[in-house]
C-alpha cells in the first residue's frame, strides 16, 4: 500500500483518486461507512481509493497538552486501511502551514489542483480548512467550482446515538475494552518496542515485556486480559497485562507490562502489538509480595478462562 506525504508530489497514477476524507483515527464503524463509500465509488469508476487522515490531529496542534488520546498509530491505520481494501493512505501533515490554509485553497489547491482528486467521501459533520470555514455544504460548493464530487455518509447509528471516537475513548477510560473493541470491530491494542526494565516480574516469576503507553489514549488503569501479536514474525501469543504506574513498587512508572502465557523466548528490541480484551480488576498496592503473587495467579487463570 502507498503511503502518500501531502506535501510531496503525487504519483501520476493515484490523481483522479476517490478520497475517503477525515481524521479517522479510531477507524471505528463510522469511519469504516465513510471509507466503503469512497473505495466502492472508486471501484464502481476504476479509479484508485485514498483514504486521507491528518496527523497530528488537530486537536493536538492547537492543544499540545491535552491528555494523550489517540486510538492508533499511522503504522497501525496504514494496515486498517489496506485491509478496507484501499489503493493509497493520504497523510495531510498537520502544521502551522496547513492550519492557515482557507476552506477554498484547501480545495483548489490542494485536492483539486496538487492532488488531482475527482471525489471525495466524507462524514456530513466534517470541518476543514483554517478555523474551520469549510463543511460539506462548502466543499460541494467549492468542489463543483473545480471538478470534484462531494458525497456525505450518513452517521452510523447505534443505541440511538451515532458511533464516534469519543464513545470509544469513553468506554476504554471506563475499563469497557469489549464495548470499544463492538465499536472498532476490533480490539483497542497499543503497539511498542519491548524494553529493558527493572526485572521485578521475573523476579517473581511473571516476566513481563515492558512497553511505554507513548501518546496512546490511557485506558483504565489496571489487569486485563490480552494477546500479544509479535510484529516481525507474526506470532500471537495470550497472556494478562498491567496497564499503570505499578504502586507495589518505587518509585511509580506508567508501563504496559504484558505477561505472555507459555512463552520464553526474547522480545527486548522487538516490536509488538497487545490488544485488551477483557478487563479484570484494577491496580492495587498489597500488603506483601506473596499476596501481590496470589493474586497475580488469580488474574492469569481468569485471563487464560477469558481468552480460551
């Protein structure tokens, strides 16, 4: 799949593209709705499909310390939008540059003119273009002007509200991984490279694979049950994971510690994805090791039953 810069030129063969058009970052079943209608537009016209996202997402532009949120990684999307069956993923770069852009030259000289974009697929709530002077109404508008169609996806409803980022983050925020994972069609999962840490879990027999939560939205804290995808190979694996800043131990350090059942080999330097599946309890200081242990045996038999 091409990964495509909006800054760089684009290749002959993607111009005339049908564009999937918005932030996508959970690529929930709304983002999912959006982006059929642009690869089915595309394939209904033998046209390439792109899926266009922005990043960073402008939220963190213009806030830069707002609490980590995002749901996935640009590796993780490119792979989502491949399996959607798209042709190209768009990455709008999100700068200063790009943030004093009008909702007019974001159309014609962007999509129309750098991009050669002959449609765009978006959600009727999508906004662009500096202070958000652009919606649909204005990219049909502007894009008639230029030679782009413009299609609105309706919201994906569910439970009498529509499915969005936000009720995912919610969910995950409350310790609900199987209502996110209902809303994304998958499992939340955090991808990192395994680092060398202080050796605590092997010492009580409970190797862990430390992995920092980097700019991932914070799940609640604490035990889940989850499997592990190690990226290079494809292996997947089971196991329970303490997502936290560990209070049985000083000082405090926020880390993703998977424990992987039935493994032994060495995954320092690797990469890998650990999706959360079911959540367990939350994080607890004990009033001993042996008891942190016990319950540690508690938690692994309930993830190995969760996940059987």
């Amino acid at each position: 799949m091409r990964f495509l810069d909006h800054r760089d030129p684009l290749p002959e063969s993607l111009r005339g593209a049908i564009v999937a058009l918005g932030n996508f970052d959970g690529f929930h079943l709304g983002h999912l709705a959006v982006a059929r209608e642009a690869i089915e537009w595309a394939r209904a016209e033998g046209r390439p499909s792109i899926i266009a996202t922005f990043d960073p997402h402008p939220v963190r532009f213009f806030k830069p310390d707002v609490p980590p949120f995002r749901l996935t990684t640009l590796e993780q999307r490119q792979e989502l939008y491949l399996a959607a069956g798209a042709t190209a993923m768009l990455v709008f770069h999100f700068d200063g540059e790009l943030a004093r852009t009008t909702a007019e030259d974001f159309v014609r000289v962007l999509l129309a003119e750098k991009l050669g974009v002959k449609g765009v697929a978006t959600g009727g709530d999508f906004t662009f273009g500096k202070a958000r002077g652009g919606n649909f109404e204005k990219l049909v508008e502007l894009g008639h002007e230029v030679g782009i169609e413009a299609r609105a996806v309706e919201p994906v409803m569910d439970g009498g509200k529509p499915v969005s980022s936000s009720r995912v983050r919610d969910a995950l925020r409350e310790g609900d991984p199987q209502e996110a994972a209902r809303l994304l069609t998958r499992p939340f999962a955090i991808r990192g490279v395994v680092e060398h840490g202080d050796k605590r879990g092997r010492e009580i027999g409970y190797p862990t694979a430390n992995l920092s939560i980097e700019s991932y939205l914070r799940p609640k804290y604490g035990i889940y049950a989850v499997t592990g995808r190690i990226l290079a190979t494809g292996q997947e694996l089971k196991g329970a994971a303490n997502i936290g800043v560990r209070p049985q131990f000083e000082p405090p350090k926020e880390l993703l510690e998977p424990y992987f059942f039935d493994f032994s080999g060495d995954l320092y330097g690797q990469e890998i994805e650990v999706a959360f599946h079911h959540f367990l309890r939350g994080e607890a200081k004990f009033d001993s090791l042996d008891a942190l242990v016990a319950q540690m045996e508690q938690d692994c038999e309930e993830a190995r039953r969760l996940l059987a």
